[in-house]
C-alpha cells in the first residue's frame, strides 16, 4: 500500500491509524507568553504538558482518539519501567537537601567561569568528552544512524511528479500542529516551532518525504511485530531530529545571533537555534571552545513570576553551555563541574525536558569514570545523593525509562534513545 492511498483521520483525530501517542499528565506546564499558536486551539492533544511521576498517583490521562497497535514501548524490558506513583529521581517532593545533592548550596551562575566568544560564536572542540584524545566528530545524525535501517521509497510521484497526495498533507501538518511542533517547543523553552515551523516543514519537500514516510508506517503499524516497532521508532527519530534542525536554516547564516540580542519577534529562533547546539554537544560527547549563551540578566529576576521563572529558564542553559566548556579530563575544572551541576539541578523546576537535560549530563560526566558503564551499571547499596555511582545510576535509569515509554512526548522519548544510543558510541 502507497502512503498516498491512505484516508486522512485528520477531520476526527490528530492521529494517523496507528499512531499511540504519549502520555501527558502533571510536569510543570510551560510558561504562557500569551501569544496563540497554532496547536494552542486544540486543547484536548495539547501533549507539551508532561508527567511528573510523583503525581502520577491517579494514573494516566484518557486520549482522545482509537487504540493503536503502534506501542512507543513495546518490545522493551519491562523491568526498566517506573511504575505509576514512583518518585521522580528529581522530584520537587524530595527535600531541600536531596535536590541541592547532598545539601552543597548551589553557587550562582556567575561564580563558574564566564563565557567568552569567539568572534561572537561558540566554536567547538572535535574531541570527544569520553576520551583525551582527538576522537571523530559525532553528530546526532551519526547517531541516529546506529542499529537503524531506513525503509525503501514509500511513495511513487504522481502526474505532477510530486510523490505526497494532499491528504498526506493534511494528514503532516495535522500530527506536526499537534503532537511535534508543541513537544519540540516546551523541549527548548520556545514557541519558534508553533509560530513559524510549519510553513518552513511544508517548504521542505525532502522532509516531507520522509515525514509520509513514517505516516505509511504507522498506518501499517502491527503489534505483534517487534522489528517494524523498532524501525518505526528510528523513522520516527529522524524526523523529529530534522524538524528540529529547521531551526538552524532560519537564522543568520551563522546560525546564531549576537551573544547579547534578543529575538525581536520573541518567538525564540535565536535561542532556539543555540540551545539545540548545546543539546546536540551535551548528547554527542563533544566540548564547545565557548558558551553560545549570554548569562541571564539578573536585574530581572524580580520583576514578576513570569520573569522569574524565565530568569531560571535562562540560568539553567546557560549553565548546560558552560558545563560544555568544562573539561573532564583537566583536574583544575573538577570545582567548576561539580558547582555547575549542582546549580543545575536547582533549576529543574518540575520541568520533563531538564530532568532529561540534566541526567545526561550527569552521565556523560560520571560515566566515563567506571568500565562497567554502560552495560553493567548496578544498583549501589543505600541511597546516598553524595555517592557519584548512586548518582549515575540514577540518571542513567531515568533516561533508559523515559526512551522506553515513559517520556511523555514522542520528543522526549526519541530524544532519549539518541542518548542511550551516545553511551557507546562516544566511548
């Protein structure tokens, strides 16, 4: 079956036949900027409002629309997976001196070295953050290229030459509206992907393809079939991989802007644009020469809530960036590292996207310490937050859960894998 042969479900749910989309439930909502976009009309798929598993007590939320047989989790090892009502590793609930990891007061952003750009940018190191020798440059692409094959060509051109039907259209822009372009944004802290994405996604005629291609799959979708499960998911992470991407062709062609301008239209492309590198260099094991982001204004931590919460938002990249132009393998950095984490982890704020940021930071910086990370990382005895082995353990589960079905977005959860994925591939 062509993908252009499948009827469009766009007029009664957001998602093609196949398609089971995460679950959403009680993180943090993302900050309201006042501003509609346009997946904020279809409340009932609004899927960027995540789980926090410490409240998750009255189990999942109903979604709209048929089962699918396309289980994001299937085929996974169960005993991987929190069970409903377990504690977040980051929960807010846990006390003061838990989330400060072992009671140390977090240091203000300013006391970790300040960034200093290079012409304005933040080039970057081709050595890998696991080794002390030049290493080949890895990129999310390289990654996603692990243990993924790629379907043949789903579709065939029509009289036109054009391969994707309306329907296939409607049916790409419904599930982007819906379900990618609000994930990718409360993943960035942004609202780029909402406001401006779709028309950039519609003009990209080989990200369109690839986009039909992952619809055929979930319309063929079958339950009892573990391999086509799996692939799916690999399509699946390609795209939202390139639909993040877009972002990067939007900006200057630098892709970034100056270390201090701010997005007139306040819709966060630069920001968006630097966070994703950030992103892409924490994930793929890499060192950057300098911090792409400015740290935040502190006069406007005050002002209102709003501000406040932003003023966190800000920190908390920020420190991500520096944390990537803090080497491992130089013991005058240790100080620096470790204050720059436990700040971090201050400024989680009940939000999915920094747990998840957050964990692979902690294991890409204590993993590489011990042989038996990845694969044979046990469980330590007792619960201590100052014990590094505990701490991995941790945020390496955390991560393996969230791939694994927990995520409560596609993004999340495919993101997650690509991490998993760095765990070997970077070593």
């Amino acid at each position: 079956m062509h993908a252009a042969s499948v009827t469009s479900n766009s007029t009664a749910s957001p998602y093609p036949p196949g398609y089971a989309p995460a679950v959403s439930g009680g993180y943090a909502p993302a900050l309201s900027t006042g501003v509609s976009s346009p997946g904020s009309s279809v409340e009932p798929y609004d899927y960027t409002t995540a789980i926090d598993p410490a409240l998750e007590a009255s189990g999942p939320s109903q979604m709209s629309g048929p089962p699918a047989p396309f289980d994001t989790s299937q085929g996974f090892r169960s005993d991987l997976k929190r069970g409903l009502g377990s504690a977040s590793p980051y929960s807010s609930g846990a006390s003061e001196t838990q989330n400060l990891r072992g009671g140390a007061t977090p240091v203000q952003a300013t006391s970790t070295a300040q960034a200093t750009p290079i012409n304005g940018v933040g080039f970057i190191r081709t050595s890998s953050a696991h080794t002390s020798s030049p290493a080949k440059r890895i990129r999310i692409d390289d990654l996603l290229s692990v243990g993924a094959g790629m379907p043949p060509s789903l579709t065939t051109p029509n009289e036109h030459g054009n391969s994707i039907s309306p329907t296939l259209y409607d049916e790409i822009r419904n599930l982007y509206n819906n379900v990618y372009a609000p994930a990718i944004d409360k993943f960035l802290e942004i609202r780029w992907f909402q406001t401006r994405g779709l028309a950039r996604l519609l003009h990209d005629y080989k990200l369109c393809e690839l986009f039909a291609a992952l619809l055929h799959r979930f319309h063929n979708a079958r339950a009892d079939d573990h391999e086509a499960t799996i692939l799916t998911q690999h399509v699946e992470a390609r795209v939202i991989w390139s639909l993040m991407t877009m972002c990067r062709s939007a900006g200057p062609s630098n892709g970034l802007k100056g270390q201090n301008e701010t997005d007139m239209d306040g819709e966060g492309l630069g920001e968006a644009v630097k966070r994703l590198d950030i992103f892409e260099n924490l994930v793929s094991g890499q060192y950057m020469e300098a911090n792409p982001l400015a740290p935040p204004d502190r006069s406007r931590n005050s002002v209102s809530h709003y501000e406040q919460q932003k003023f966190r938002e800000r920190e908390f990249w920020f420190l991500i960036g520096q944390f990537l132009t803090l080497r491992d393998d130089e013991a005058s950095s240790a100080k620096q590292i470790d204050d720059t984490l436990t700040t971090c982890r201050a400024l989680l704020d009940s939000r999915e996207n920094r747990d998840v940021i957050y964990s692979v930071a902690i294991v890409r910086h204590i993993g590489q310490r011990y042989p038996e990370f990845p694969d044979n990382v046990q469980q330590p005895v007792g619960n201590d937050e100052a014990d590094a082995k505990a701490k991995l353990f941790v945020a390496k589960k955390f991560i393996e859960d969230e791939a694994q079905g927990k995520g409560t977005t596609q993004v999340i959860q495919r993101l997650c894998g690509v991490a998993m994925k760095s765990w070997t591939v970077t070593r």
